[in-house]
C-alpha cells in the first residue's frame, strides 16, 4: 500500500551535530509502525520532523505526496496528530477539558461531533472516571493515557506516538497498544516511538530501527527483529523467542554475560 506519510532523504543537523543522517521511512494507512532504538538515535526528533514541528535540513516529508510545509497549520491538524512523550498542560484544566483541545482543528457548528468523539476517547482509554480531576493531579501514567485520548479524539488520518506506553502499567500498555491496533484497522496510519521490544514486536506489523541518526533496518517485525540485528544496535546481548503461548516473539536482554561492547557515558 501506498505511504500516507513518508520521509524521504531526511537530515537533520544542530550546529555541528547530525542528529538524522538521510532517513527514509515510510507510514501506511492500516499498519502500526514501531520505530525503536537506543537513547539518543534520533526517533522523537524523526517524529518531530515527520510531524512538521520542525523543519529537515535536507530531504523532505510528504502526506499523500505532498509536501508537508506546503499544508496550512490547520490543514495538517485535521490530518495528522501527535502524542508527546512529556504531556504538559500550563493551566489548571480538567480532563475533559484536554481531551477536548484535540477537537480545536475541527471547532465550527459540530458540538455534537466533538462531544462524541470526546467521550468516545476517554471511554476507550479508561479515563472517564477521571473527566472532572485538574489535569495537574493525575500521576504520570494517568496524564498519559489522557494525551493518548487527546489524539484519539482529534480522529486524524495520521497517529504520531513519542513513548505512549512509558509511564503505563501493563494492562494500560496493552490497552494503548490495542487501540492503536484499532486505528489502524480503521484504516488509519499510526507510528509509536517504544521502548519495550516485545510490546514492539507483538503490536507492529512493520519496526525500523535506528541508531546514530540512521536507519539500520525497516520492514516486517519478524524480519528485522533479529538477535543479531539488535545485539548490534544496542551493544548488548538480547534474545527472541516465540511466546510458548501465542507464538508471538518476546524479546529480552541475556543477563549474566558482559555488553558486546561497553556502555560509554
């Protein structure tokens, strides 16, 4: 299928430092694409940039084609949304309140619209016991699963997640992942930055992996998923092994044997 958002060719330099070294991904619609990799490769910059929040040094993104800086801020709203890693929120707004600023690219004569979208969101990530709490009060996995359903309830073609499932328990990683595996049944496009490789390589259909601003691998999870591939790129020995249960990999570090090579601060 064709790519609904795609990289092509994309750098991106900080004074002498390159942080994406010709990076081309591809986000199609009806697939979830985890991108992984070590502290500091480059993913949430890459998503940054696949977002339109800054601009390549080189290279270019495109949805349907077209370039991204070339579509109106509004535009792109309606047609992409994004999940921080870090959901910050400066005034003292209720739950329902947040989840409903997903809704901002949409606001002209749908009340109705908007108030089942926001309903339906905080419904599908079990926060709507939490709808009249300040935003401020809730614990990290809380204020997380409600920036998930902001972007939920922004019903965007395009899913952006920096680390949804960081501060999450495992049944809320699960139930994030799921959803996010609804999405894209429903015909939407959705990359997830992760840091868990078995809840990567369960819910993905494609992983690119990238270390050091380059892509060191993308396709099929059963493909790049890999003990060597990994190994490799975060310099210590990792296994993978089917789930005697579902057959699923699981992927998880080999203890007790020293790093392939040592970790340097």
């Amino acid at each position: 299928m064709a790519a609904l958002l795609a990289a092509h060719g994309v750098h991106y330099q900080v004074g002498q430092a390159q942080i994406l070294r010709g990076i081309d991904l591809a986000v199609r619609p009806g697939e979830v694409l985890v991108l992984a990799g070590p502290n500091g490769a480059g993913k949430s910059t890459l998503l940054a940039v696949l977002a339109g929040d800054i601009r390549p040094t080189d290279g270019q993104v495109t949805l349907d084609g077209r370039a991204l800086h070339g579509i109106g801020v509004k535009a792109l709203a309606r047609r992409r949304a994004v999940m921080l890693a870090e959901a910050q929120v400066s005034f003292p707004f209720s739950v329902a309140d947040v989840v409903r600023m997903g809704r901002a690219p949409w606001r002209g004569g749908q009340e109705e619209a908007d108030d089942a979208a926001v309903a339906a969101a905080l419904a599908a990530t079990d926060t709507l016991d939490l709808a009249r709490r300040i935003f401020q009060t809730l614990s990290s996995g809380e204020k997380a699963r409600v920036a998930f359903a902001r972007a939920l309830a922004q019903q965007a073609d395009v899913l952006l997640l920096d680390e949804p499932t960081a501060a999450l328990d495992i049944r809320h990683q699960e139930l994030v992942m799921s959803l996010a595996r609804r999405e894209a049944g429903r015909g939407r496009a959705v990359l997830a930055v992760l840091h868990d490789l078995s809840l990567a390589a369960a819910w993905a259909d494609q992983l690119a992996l990238i270390g050091d601003g380059r892509l060191v691998g993308a396709g099929p999870v059963a493909e790049i998923a890999t003990p060597d591939r990994l190994s490799d790129l975060y310099r210590h020995p990792i296994g993978v092994w089917p789930d005697p249960a579902t057959g699923l990999p699981v992927v998880a570090p080999i203890r007790g044997r020293r790093p392939v090579t040592p970790c340097v601060a």
